[in-house]
C-alpha cells in the first residue's frame, strides 16, 4: 500500500464511488459479500487499492496544506516543482493560535517583536504525492490557501 487506508467513514462516505471501483473489476454486490466472507484478505487488498486511487487523486489535485499548533503556523504552497513554506512562529507563550482568542492577538501582533517569520522552498522529492501524503501524516489539513496567500502578500 502506498499510502494508508482509508477510515471507515471516509469509506462509507465514498461507497458509491466504491461500488463503481468494484464494477471497473467486473464485481456485482453478491460476489463483493461472498469475497469479504470467503477471502477476507481479497477485499482487504480491494481496500487498500481503492484508498490508494482516492489518495493519489486527492494528492494530485491539492495545493495548499496548513498545520497549526500553539505558537507555529506552518502554511504551504504545493506548486508543479516545488514546496513553499511560510513559517510564523509567535514567542508569546500565553497564545494559543488554535483558539479564536489567541488568533485574534496575533492579527492584532503580526508585526510585533513577538512573531518571527521564515520562508523557505523544497524540491520535491520522486514522488510528490507522497511528500504530500507525508506532511498530511504529520498533522497538515488541506485548505484553499486563504492564509498562505495572505501572509505571501504582506511578507512577500
């Protein structure tokens, strides 16, 4: 497996994606009952290589990812050839950039003495999806870009 398996909601959400994946293979609901019953570990390989697809396109279509702790925000660009990084690191120990008080302080402190800015760029690596997969992994969400692209025009 390339990247992990889906949850089982994220599975019953996709079921009817699911169920055109499983007629791509010439698979009928009864014969999907009787696989899971009599070769349980066919329809976990099933399993695997449907999250596989869903990952990679998922991957394949994402351009931003964020990931935001108590004093870090960590918001990327994910473009053709490379990864860009915009890191904002607040010094403010009482802020907690998670909850709407503690993000408040900091649109009113952006530009103080108690926020620290760093850009930086990476190749990716052979496989860019799973660099991808791999910042998801380490906590980032996906999201449109609104902060990345704001933060890009005050500091860019």
């Amino acid at each position: 497996m390339k990247y992990r398996r889906l949850s089982k909601e994220q599975l019953e959400e996709l079921h009817p994606e699911f169920i055109n994946f499983l007629a791509t293979q010439s698979i009928t609901a009864d014969e999907w009952s009787k696989i899971k019953t009599e070769k349980p570990e066919v329809a976990e390989e099933e399993l695997d290589v449907f999250s596989d697809l869903i990952w990679e396109g998922v991957l394949t279509k994402v351009k931003y990812l964020e990931n935001i702790s108590e004093l870090q925000m960590h918001l990327f660009q994910l473009t053709e050839k490379e990864m860009k990084l915009i890191s904002v690191k607040v010094l403010n120990p009482e802020i907690d950039l998670r909850t709407k008080v503690g993000f408040a302080w900091f649109k009113r402190n952006f530009q103080s003495d108690f926020v620290e800015y760093l850009t930086a760029s990476k190749a990716y690596s052979e496989d860019k999806n799973v660099d991808k997969f791999n910042l998801i992994q380490q906590g980032a969400t996906i999201t449109k870009g609104e902060l990345y692209q704001w933060f890009d025009e005050i500091i860019g």
